[in-house]
C-alpha cells in the first residue's frame, strides 16, 4: 500500500507569528500610493466642479461637456439655458458646464468666423 500513497511529513511549528504584520507592508504601501495618486486628484477635480456648476450665474459663457460653446442666460435648479446662437437657447445640465470662459470670448469667437 505504501507503494501508491508517498509519505507526508509534518512540518515542525515553528514561532513566526510575531513578523506578521510585515507581510501586509506591500499591501499599505500600495493602498497609498493609490490615495495619492488617483483617489486624492480625483476628489479634488470633483470639489472643484461642484464649486464651478454652484457659481453659475447669468452671463457667464460657458463650455459644455459635449463642447457647446454659448452664454448663460437663466440659471434653474437642475438646468441653465444657454444662448448659442443669435435666437437660439439650448438647455443643459448644470453637471455638463465643464468651465467658464472669460468674459468676451464669444464675441472673439464671432469676429474669428467672418
């Protein structure tokens, strides 16, 4: 019957378990490393963009998410209307205001065109 089966032998206990807390080192290590380069950014760019859609106001021109360019012209809850074009207002997500453009760039925009 031995032939079939080999032996297992016991391995002696030993007295490792005062060292063990290095072994999860790697694994802090990597938790801050992650914080510091992709958690913590991302945190910051998400205060700063609510900071930007709650100080929307009227008359303030605006990029959009899907790069609508156009001027603030009524501030809603949820929504802003922006004026695109001479007549034309869209409606947007406060969320899709990406930035603010300094004041006067839509006319440079205009003049650029002709």
């Amino acid at each position: 019957m031995n032939v079939f089966f080999a032996q297992a032998w016991a391995a002696e206990a030993g007295g490792g378990g005062g060292a063990g807390w290095i072994e999860f080192l790697p694994l802090i290590l990597l938790f801050v490393i992650f914080y510091f380069f992709l958690i913590r950014p991302q945190l910051k760019r998400s205060k700063e963009h609510r900071a930007l859609v709650s100080a929307l106001e009227e008359g303030d021109e605006v990029v959009t998410s899907g790069g609508v360019v156009g001027q603030i012209t009524k501030v809603e809850d949820d929504f802003v209307r922006c004026q695109v074009a001479a007549g034309t207002e869209m409606r947007f997500q406060r969320a899709a205001v990406v930035a603010t453009l300094p004041k006067g760039t839509l006319k440079k925009l205009d003049s650029g065109s002709d």
